[in-house]
C-alpha cells in the first residue's frame, strides 16, 4: 500500500506554501492512515524516504573530481554555473524539495501516533515508528545542513541562518528558516530519541535502528567539531554492529573487477540512502576522479581496482555502494565509524586506538598477497593526518566531503578548491560564502 502518494504533493507545499504544486481534484483518491502499520508502511517506502533522496548539490560542488573541457562544454548552463562556484536559479523538482519529503512523512507520522495509545501489546511497533520517525528527520535535516548552512563552529555563537526547521505537516503553518545552532541541536535531540527506541540493528538495512542512530550521532558530532562526542557515538555504533567487507573476499559481496562491484546492500552497511539526481556533475559517464587523490592510493590497496575504472590517463569512479553508476550510495557504514573513532582518538592524542582503527579498515582493503605495513604515527599532528587522508580515500562520492572541507576550514585547514575551465583556473578561497550553496529560487517568496 503506497500510502505515501497522498501526501508528496502536500510535503512539497509544506516547505514552500506554494500552491500550484496541489491537485485538489485528486484528494479523495487516498487513504489516510489511521494505525501503526500504516504509519511504518509510510517509513518504508523506499522509494520516499531512502531511494535518491539526499542532496547531489554539495557532492557536485566537491573536490574529488573534474570534468575535461568537452564535457564541461556539454553541461547545461545552470550546470557550468554550479562546476564554477557560481549561483544560479533552480525550481522545483530539486535537492531541497526531495529531503524535505522524508522529512514531512517522519512529521506526520509522529502527528497520528500522537493519537495512538501506547500498550503492551503494541509497544514494540509503536517505538519503532517514533524512533524511525525521528531518526529521518534528524537524517536528512543534516544532510540539508551540509549542503545549504554555514559550518557550525565549536566556539562560535552559531547565529547564521541555515535551513527550515519544519515539526508539522499542516502546509498552512508558515515556514521560516532557523539558525545554524537551533538546527544542530535539533538534529542531536531527534538522533538520540531515536536511539532511545530504535531495536539494536535493522530488520532491513532501509530502516532506522540504534546502531543507525548512534552513526547518525556520530555524523552530527563530527560536523561540529565536538570530537569527543563523534568518538563516543561511533564507538556505541561499533558495539551494536561492526561487520567489515573484506575486499579479497566475493563472498563478502563485492566483484573487485566489475564494472558495478558493490551489491546494493553490504556487509558493512548500517543505513542505507542514495544521493538524489537533479545535480549531478560529478556521474562517472562525465567525470573523473582528482589525480592527485588518485595518487594517494598505494599499488596494493584494493579500492584502486574497486573503486576506479581507467579513462584514458585518467580514471573514473564505479564504488559506490549503490550497485549503480548513476546513483551514489550516501548512507552509513562501519567504516566511516571507525574513521570517526579513529579521528576522534588522533585529535586526543589516543595514538595507538586511532592507528588500531586505521589498520583494522585498510587490512581489509589490502591485497593479502602483497605485505601490509600498519601505519604509525609518533604525534598527534601525523595521526590526524594518516586519518583524514583514509577518510578521504575511503567516503568520496557519499556527499560528505563539503561539509569536512567546511569544519577543517574552520579550524584553519586552509582548503582551496581549484578548477582549470578552458585554460582559466577558478579558484574557491577557504571560508568562501560559496562553499553555503544557494537555495531554490522560489523560495524567498514563500519562507520567512
């Protein structure tokens, strides 16, 4: 039953009050649903609240890859304007517009079982849906934050405008956008209700649970600098589920050589989501890969072969974990947990716990025929570097990496972004405004 149907139009309105997205002469062709299994059927529409529904903007207007001069030729211009840090006018259908559709769903469902009974018969059903509810909102209220809000700055007062907080489904209440704090600590306070009530690991990896819910915790600490925290959230991830692909295993599922090597659903992944379709500069059937991120990789490590395909002199990206070259896979897995525990122990000076992660990850990407050196480091400085550089190699195409080049920056990373555009080279200065990419046309005249 796709009870969802009936309320994606009214989802679109609930973020921009726009009414010519209604169809009023539709609205008697639902069911509204009235009962717990209602309610999860909603949170298990895959193709609503998991299938492309994160943002491709900030993913495209990323580092890890270029595009030659005839393919950047071939871009529409709205396109060429993004590739060059320039904003540009969008309408709906877009990245906004499908985060905000999950986010409404969890919204109502919260709204009718507000209005259901909690019991002893129903309890553990009822947590799941208040749980999963939360942990969506929570979800793609980050992943909007990484995309269209300032960084949040540890020591800062966070005032900044950053995104629309919305806790209703009642398109009729006004929306208006919220502080780069309020949205953070709305973000933690979903995560950890969902961790209070989500079962330890998921029926399917296309729901919600503790362990998601923690990884989710991890995120948000991550993106705000408050390492202890990422740390401590990654670690209760870990207990609660920790399997690892070893990448020289097929039986792991994983088919290195292949064109599309990753099943959709791996051993190692927590919560499943993939990146949405509307920006999407940074596809393999355009783009390739940073040479000098390429280079990063040594001769034995698998994900040269698992995650690449060459172009040329070139090379292009085929890993993701979406088991599709169009669609990237931008959900949570053990390993970005254990690349924040270890990044979280190396900014605290925990050398050997942060190497031990570290190792543990890159021996399961390691050509066991080849002689695997465990990494070191004799200071905290090396130790951060050794990760960060892991974290790249390992996450890139997951829509992650603006939001790492936003928090690093702030703590003095001096990240530049560079482009060569037909022989002119467009440069992004650390702590640009432009690294907070703009958002849809429409809605200044709707929002707050």
């Amino acid at each position: 039953m796709k009870l969802t149907i009936y309320f994606i139009l009214c989802c679109l309105v609930a973020c921009t009050s726009c009414s010519h997205y209604l169809d009023p002469k539709n609205s008697n062709a639902y069911q509204v649903p009235a009962s717990i299994r209602d309610l999860q059927e909603i949170l298990d529409d895959f193709g609503y609240m998991n299938e492309r529904r994160t943002p491709s903007y900030a993913e495209s207007a990323a580092d890890d890859y270029f595009l030659l001069d005839n393919n950047y030729k071939a871009l529409l211009p709205e396109m060429k304007l993004l590739y060059k840090w320039e904003a540009f006018d969008y309408a709906y259908p877009n990245d906004w517009s499908s985060a905000y559709l999950p986010i409404y769903n969890a919204n109502f469902c919260l709204e009718i079982l507000d209005k259901i009974e909690r019991t002893d018969v129903n309890s553990n059903d009822w947590k799941n849906v208040y749980g999963s509810a939360h942990f969506y909102r929570a979800y793609y209220l980050l992943q909007l934050l990484w995309t269209y809000a300032p960084a949040f700055d540890p020591e800062g007062k966070n005032e900044e405008k950053a995104i629309v907080l919305r806790f209703k489904s009642d398109f009729n209440v006004k929306s208006e956008f919220s502080t780069v704090g309020e949205c953070y600590q709305q973000v933690l306070k979903d995560a950890q209700t969902a961790a209070e009530n989500l079962d330890d690991v998921p029926l399917l990896k296309s729901r919600p649970s503790k362990a998601g819910a923690y990884a989710l915790l991890a995120r948000a600490y991550l993106s705000m600098g408050l390492y202890e925290q990422a740390g401590n959230a990654a670690d209760e991830s870990l207990k609660l589920f920790n399997e690892l692909m070893d990448y020289n295993q097929p039986e792991d599922g994983i088919k290195i050589s292949a064109s599309v090597p990753f099943s959709k659903f791996t051993k190692e992944t927590i919560f499943y989501s993939e990146m949405g379709q509307k920006f999407q500069n940074y596809i393999p059937t355009r783009a390739l890969i940073d040479s000098n991120l390429m280079n990063s990789y040594e001769s034995a490590d698998l994900r040269r072969i698992a995650f690449f395909s060459a172009s040329g002199k070139y090379f292009k990206f085929k890993g993701t974990y979406s088991h599709s070259i169009q669609w990237m896979f931008s959900g949570l897995t053990t390993a970005e947990m254990l690349l924040i525990r270890a990044e979280s122990n190396a900014r605290r000076s925990v050398l050997k716990a942060s190497m031990q992660d570290v190792n543990l990850l890159l021996k399961n990407r390691w050509d066991r025929t080849k002689v695997f050196v465990p990494k070191a480091a004799q200071d905290k400085d090396e130790a951060l570097g050794i990760v960060l550089l892991e974290r790249r190699k390992e996450l890139l195409m997951r829509g992650i990496r603006l939001s790492d080049i936003k928090r690093l920056n702030i703590e003095g990373a001096a990240i530049k972004m560079v482009r060569m555009i037909e022989g002119e080279r467009v440069e992004l200065s650390p702590n640009s405004s432009k690294l907070i990419l703009n958002t849809p046309t429409e809605l200044d005249a709707f929002l707050r």
